[in-house]
C-alpha cells in the first residue's frame, strides 16, 4: 500500500514502482497516487489533489474531506492486509496512517524525511517509535535523527540524477515550442495545488506583464508550466477576480502540461512557487526567483515557529542564498519583475546561480542507497 500526496510525490512513487516491479513482477500496489503512478500498474482509490494541503487555515476548511479519506484508508488497510505501507511525504496525515498500520503489525516505510531541521524537532523521538525505515532526500537530514534508533537512508534526490539537457536539446525544445532567435522564454510555475495556484498565479501574471512591457517587443515570450493534476478550468477560475490587466494578459499566455523538465531546460528564466520545481530548476540549471504566498495566519504562526534562514529548496541545501525568496508581502509583481529582469538583462546574476547549481547537483546525485535497495530490502525481510 502507497500514499502519496502531489505531484512530487506521483513523480516518486512512480519511480519506486517502476523499479520494484522489476524486481517483483507480481507485486500488487494500491492505495493514492496521481497517474504516474497509475501508469505503474497502481490501484488508486482517490484524487492525490484531496490530501495535498498546507496551511492550518486550510486544513482546517478541508478538515472533514480528509478525515473521510483517513477512514477509508484504514477501512482498505484492515481489509487487504497489505505487506508493507510505504507513506510519501504528507507528513501530518500519513503519520497518522502509520499509526494504525503499526497497530496492525504492518511494516511502514515513509519517504520524504519531514523538515524535523526546520520546526518540530521533538517529532524524531515520536517517529523512531512508529516507523520501520525513513528515506531522506539530502544527506543533511540524516544527522537530525543521530541516537534516535531509527535507520534513516540518504537515497539520493530522483532530480539530481537525471542527466543535464544538451546544448542541442534545449534548442531543439526552443524550436518546439515557436521560439526564434534571440527571443528570451520566461517560465511561470505557480505550484501543482490548487490553493497555491489562488495565491500564486494572478501575482506571477502580472509580474510577467511588467516584465514584457519592459522588454523590447517581441523578445519576451511568457508560458505556463501546467502540473498534472491541474486543468484549465481550474487556472482560470484562480485569475478571474485579477485586475483586468491582468486577466488580459493571461489569455496571452501559452501553457503547457506535463513537460515542466523541458520547459526549464528551454527557459532563461523562471517565476517559482517554493517547492520541489525550485530543486528542479535549479539541478537543470534554470535561473529563477521563488516567491510564496499562504493565508495570512498560517504565515503569523509559521514564521515563529520556523527556525531555518530560507524556504527555497535550492538555498536550503547550498547554506546560502542562491536564488531571491519573495515571501508573503515581499511577493509583489514588481519585485518578481525585476528579479527576471536581472535575470534576463545584466547576465552576472543568472551565471552565479547557474554556477551554484552545479554544485547542487554534485551533492545530491551520489545516495547511500537507492531507494528501491532499501525498499526491496524490507520485502524480502517480509518473505518475498
């Protein structure tokens, strides 16, 4: 049984999936994922869109559709009698699950190590006690849980391993795509929930706006990278209540779904949400500016509680600032607009990132074990 929430954690159950079937042909999956995952043979019981929620303003809107799930989700577990729970990222709602999966005597497994470095740290003892195995993404994370008795594994982040664009592939996805000569591609990426793409899209609009009315005309191409889980009624539901410059500017835009890792091989520069696209990004070696926007209380109760410098996954793991984070106020179109600007126009900007995000992906790309090692480990622990 897998539980995953978004679209990074479609991306890494499917991953899993697709390497563990090789290695187990008959191995029976079930439980939530998106359609990568489904496309590995996976019975999923819902939309992973349900449980993927951040904020506690909107857990609690969402309150009772998760709670439904939860019970439906332990209803399955105490049914099919899985071998094995493997709980992706969702940290709050899988441990929970967890929970129950140990009172059944059900092996668990979570990957997506919960930021225990950033807030919450009293949450390693509770987690040694109610986990089998930890798979962590950075090998940072690994020294939070030090004495605590539970085996945590580096397993290498999936994106660090991809193999870099060439020079020729970028210019043939700019070709693709309509793009000519000397024309500069931005790329928009909102988030893949639908809350942050309330929050999130009409803000990055208008800053692409101000970005090409700064811009020679027709040097300036904007697109929006779609995630899987997202349609078009959705995006523009988000930006009807925008400025009508806004709105305006929005039916320009051209927008793509499913080829996000394209789409920033092909870009000089991007507007990211904070989240697993900013890593993305950057180990392809797109430079960017990362901005976030949640509802107001969650931000007052998050930022004392929170106790690390940055929230952009990129800085996060180099130590320091690599890309500008505009958060909650700071989030505006005009300082989003100038950062691409810098990006696009003063060229010493864009190459200190490129050159930290080398350095990025050199750290990620060796795990201790692969996460399909460790996993298929615990299988034939379990008789298989």
């Amino acid at each position: 049984m897998m539980v995953a929430g978004e679209a990074s954690g479609d991306h890494l159950g499917a991953a899993l999936l697709a390497d563990l079937r090789q290695r187990f042909p008959d191995l029976e999956s079930f439980g939530v994922g998106g359609v990568r995952m489904i496309a590995q043979g996976f019975d999923s019981c819902c939309d992973l869109n349900e449980l993927s929620v951040i904020g506690l303003v909107e857990v609690v809107r969402r309150l009772p559709r998760l709670v439904a799930r939860h019970r439906q989700l332990v209803a399955m577990m105490e049914t099919r009698r899985p071998d094995l729970l493997i709980t992706i990222d969702l940290p709050d709602f899988n441990f929970r699950l967890a929970r129950q999966a140990k009172r059944l005597g059900i092996t668990r497994i979570h990957y997506v190590g919960p930021q225990v470095w950033a807030w919450r740290s009293g949450r390693v003892t509770q987690l040694a006690g109610l986990l089998d195995q930890l798979l962590v993404l950075f090998p940072f994370e690994v020294e939070s849980y030090t004495g605590s008795g539970l085996p945590v594994t580096f397993v290498g982040h999936p994106l660090a391993t991809r193999p870099l664009p060439s020079e020729a592939e970028r210019q043939e996805i700019r070709r693709e795509l309509g793009l000519v000569a000397g024309e500069r591609l931005v790329l928009l990426l909102p988030g893949s929930r639908l809350g942050e793409i309330r929050r999130h899209l009409g803000v990055m609009v208008d800053a692409a706006r101000r970005v090409v009315d700064k811009c020679e005309p027709d040097t300036v191409r904007v697109l929006l990278a779609v995630a899987d889980t997202l349609d078009r009624t959705s995006l523009e539901a988000s930006i009807a209540e925008e400025s009508f410059e806004t709105r305006a500017f929005f039916d320009r835009i051209g927008w793509r779904q499913g080829m996000t890792g394209r789409l920033l091989a092909a870009a000089d520069a991007a507007m990211a949400a904070s989240g697993t696209v900013t890593l993305e990004a950057a180990l392809i070696g797109t430079p960017m500016t990362v901005m976030y926007r949640v509802n107001r209380l969650t931000y007052e109760i998050g930022r004392r509680v929170i106790r690390v410098a940055h929230i952009a996954l990129p800085n996060l793991v180099a130590g320091r600032t690599l890309v500008p984070e505009r958060i909650q106020q700071e989030a505006t179109p005009e300082r989003l607009a100038g950062d691409i600007l810098a990006l696009l126009e003063d060229g010493v900007s864009a190459r200190a990132q490129r050159l930290g995000f080398a350095e990025l992906r050199t750290r990620l790309a060796v795990p201790e074990r692969p996460a399909g090692d460790v996993v298929a480990g615990s299988l034939r622990a379990l008789g298989f």
